[in-house]
C-alpha cells in the first residue's frame, strides 16, 4: 500500500468508521426489504381487487381512456404513497437523522415528499396515458413500442428535471464567490464545457451530503453544486469533484446512460410481455384484470419492473460504477487535484463504506469505495510527482 494512501485512509476515525459501516451495510438490507415490501403492495392491490376498483371508479368518472387512465394513476399513485409511507419514513427521515445526515424537521420533510407525490401523478399520468394508448394500438407487439415509448420518456426526463423539478425542491442561485466561480469556469472552459454560469443549490436545508454536477441536454447545460461542498470543502477539493463531474459530460455519460437504460428498458419489456401474460393467464381473472391493455394490470407491471431491476442490480451497479470510475480518472487529470480528491472521498466516506472487500464492492457498489478513489489520487499522484504546473 502507498504510504500516502495508507495515510489517508487511518484518518478515519475508528468510531466514524463503524458508524459509516453500519449506515451503508443497513443499506444492503434496506434494499432488500424495499423490494419486498413493494412486491407485496403491488400483490395486494391484485389479491383484494383494489386495483380493479379503481379501474371501475376511472371509468365511471370519466368517458374516454385518457382521461380513465389518468384518473386510474391517480388513485393508484396515492394509494400506493400510503401504502409504503411506513417504509418512506423510515429510509428517508428517521435513519438519516439516526446517522445525521440529514437536517430537516418533519413538517419541511414531508411537504417534500408531497410534491414528489404531485410531480408522479401529473409527470407521470400523462405518461402512463401515452404508454397505455400504445399498448391498445399494438396489442401484439405492445412491448417493442412500449419500450421505444419509455425511453423517450427517460430522455424527456433527463430534458426538463433540471428546469422544471428540481427547483421544486431547491433554491438555484448564481454563485457570487468570483474566488471559487472563476476557478470552476476556467476549469468548465479548458474542457470544452459551454458554461457561462455556476449555481448554487440549497441542499443543506435537507442534508448534510455534498455534491454536484454538470446536468441538461441541448441547451439546458448547467453547472450546479450544493452549499455544503462550498461550507465543508477547500478550492482543491471543490475542483476535484467539480473535475469529475465534468468529466461524465465530456465522456458523453448520460448519452451512454441513456442507451444502457434503453437496452435494459428492451429487455425488461420483453421479459415483462412473457411473465405478465403467464400470470394474467392463471390469476387475471380472479384480479379482475381484463389484460395487458386494462389499467388494473399496472401493479403487475410494477411487481415484474421490481423483481427484473432486483435481480439486475449487480449488472446496473457494474455499468454505474465503470462510468464512475472514468470520470473520476478524467478529473485527476482535469483538475490535477489528486489531494483535494483524496480528501473529498474521505467527506464521502460519511455516508459511504470506505473499505468493502472485493466481491462486496463488485457486486453492491455502484461508485467506486472510498479505499479506491484514494488509491486512484495517489496513484496519480506518484506518477506526477515530477510535473511543473
């Protein structure tokens, strides 16, 4: 091991590291129990008829199909919201208060999840009535139009959440720190980025992460990052992370994103068609669900997209972490902060195993660990060590 990097890494405190252990391991285990817990809220709807009821309420509400479909979603999105709030609380308020990671009461917490719950049913109504129209016009080949219909909804996403959603749960404001703004747009320039501007994001109103990136498409570029890496981290160690977050939008990440999220989104329908109509065969009729075409079959295309993701995450934490990995090697050399980076990954390692073994970091990480990173900046470090800047 470098010394330097066996440095870094006794740096941490024992008691913190035990503490992070425990935070990411807990996740393990929470992934498990959310995949569980959401597999038997969509059996349950099934199993009791609710999901036929409010199929039968949508078409008594309303005449046509869109406006059936979207008053189907509707419900379902709110009864579902309920349903697992037990498990939302628990994930997303009381265990990050139980490690501090997070910094709202319960009031600012909930009105939160409140508009998350308003963006999925509008956002996501209309486009659960785009994909339904779909799978009446093609009932035969419903999963290849199906498919091309959701990653044009995945790309319309990547498109307007930095405009339209996000500022609906934060503050973006300019920042006005010409000692940290110049740095980062010298830096945004010098790698062919098209920015003019940084924004600043109000995160510490919800947690105490740090963060940033370098999102949009076509003409909605923006370089954000939160005021916790502007409260708790140097200029090195800003230009270190803002160097990898540079680096996804120079590598094309989110084009390559995109097509690895398109192939899976083929596959998983492919896969869906086949399962859906095996188990609509044996029990559609008990679940007075009519068949693919039928809004009350939504949950059963809920359970299936849960078990098809459950399996694949291996794969999906694999295909995450290689881009990772790419853009953390195009911000040491970009930024050419190998320490900041260090140190950066060591504020991460809060909330992050800092030093899982091999088949654990392989198999659930989907960034690289923290002993990795730093291993990384020293690596890069020793072979520069000769460099005039």
């Amino acid at each position: 091991m470098d010394p330097e990097e066996a440095t870094y890494l006794a740096r941490m405190a024992p008691e913190k590291k035990k503490r992070s252990d425990a935070y990411f391991e807990g996740g393990y285990w929470l992934r498990l129990w959310e995949f569980l817990y959401g597999v038997a809220v969509a059996w349950l709807l099934l199993r009791l008829g609710w999901s036929a009821g409010m199929r039968n309420f949508a078409e008594r509400a309303a005449r046509v199909r869109p406006a059936q479909t979207f008053i189907y979603w509707g419900q379902y999105a709110a009864v579902t919201a309920l349903l697992l709030f037990p498990l939302t609380v628990y994930r997303g308020f009381y265990r990050e208060h139980q490690y501090g990671l997070a910094t709202q009461t319960f009031g600012p917490w909930f009105g939160d999840r409140l508009k998350e719950l308003a963006v999925l049913i509008v956002f996501g109504g209309l486009a659960v009535v785009v994909l339904y129209a779909v799978l009446r016009r093609a009932p035969k080949t419903w999963w290849i139009w199906g498919s091309l219909t959701a990653i044009v909804f995945v790309v319309l996403s990547f498109l307007i959440s930095p405009v339209y959603f996000f500022p609906l749960f934060n503050k973006y404001t300019p920042l006005q720190d010409e000692a940290i703004r110049g740095p980062i747009l010298s830096l945004a320039r010098a790698n062919g980025i098209p920015a003019d501007n940084v924004y600043v994001m109000d995160a510490s109103r919800q947690t105490t992460r740090i963060s940033a990136n370098v999102s949009g498409l076509f003409g909605t570029l923006r370089i954000t990052l939160n005021d916790n890496l502007l409260k708790r981290c140097t200029l090195p160690e800003i230009e270190a992370v803002l160097g990898h977050e540079m680096g996804h939008y120079v590598l094309n990440h989110l084009y390559k994103g995109i097509v690895f999220q398109g192939i899976l989104i083929v596959i998983g329908f492919a896969f869906i068609r086949s399962a859906f109509d095996a188990l609509w065969r044996r029990r559609g009729g008990r679940w007075g669900v009519r068949g693919v075409t039928d809004v009350a079959g939504a949950p059963i295309f809920t359970l299936l997209i849960a078990v098809y993701l459950f399996v694949l995450t291996p794969v999906t934490n694999s295909i995450t972490r290689t881009l990772e990995i790419e853009a953390d090697m195009y911000g040491l050399n970009a930024s050419r902060q190998p320490d900041g980076f260090a140190e950066v990954s060591l504020k991460l390692s809060d909330y992050r195993k800092l030093d899982p073994g091999k088949l654990e970091e392989l198999v659930l990480y989907d960034h690289p660990s923290g002993r990795t990173r730093i291993f990384s900046a020293m690596r890069w470090k020793a072979e520069h060590l000769d460099d005039r800047r």
